[in-house]
C-alpha cells in the first residue's frame, strides 16, 4: 500500500467516524414525544410535591405561633389570677 492510498484509507476512516458522531448526537438531542409527555408529568409532580410541602410547613408555622400565644395567654390569665 502506497501512501496515498494510505492517506485516503484514514480520510474515509475519519469521515466514516465524523458521521457516526453526527448521527448519535442528532438522536440524543431530539427527545421524542414520549420523553416529552414524560418530563412533562413528572415536573408537574415535582411542583405538586413542592407546592404541598410548602403549605405543610406554612401550617405548621402559623399553628406553632397560635399555640405559643395560647400559652402565653394562659400563663397570664394563671399569674393575674392569684
């Protein structure tokens, strides 16, 4: 083997190897409309489970304040008393 022939057998190699790379890219960058509808559930789950844990933890704070001011009360009602 010569080495033009040498030459061009490496240049198809690396065109060969170019068009693959090319190939496998366009197929990851296009998701398809399963993937899609997917995603798209899940995000909308995501933002429930966000949604529901932040009122969780709102509940939580405005029932925390309400009882200590309960307790406050009682403990005022408790000290005017005797």
């Amino acid at each position: 083997m010569n080495e033009t022939q040498a030459t061009e057998t490496q240049t198809k190699r690396t065109e060969a190897t170019e068009t693959q790379t090319v190939r496998t890219q366009a197929t990851v960058t296009q998701p398809t409309e399963t993937q899609i509808t997917e995603a798209k559930t899940t995000f909308i789950g995501r933002l429930f489970t966000l949604v529901g844990s932040l009122i969780f933890l709102i509940g939580s704070i405005i029932s925390a304040i309400v009882g200590y001011q309960a307790y406050v009360n009682l403990l005022e009602q408790a000290s005017s008393s005797t």
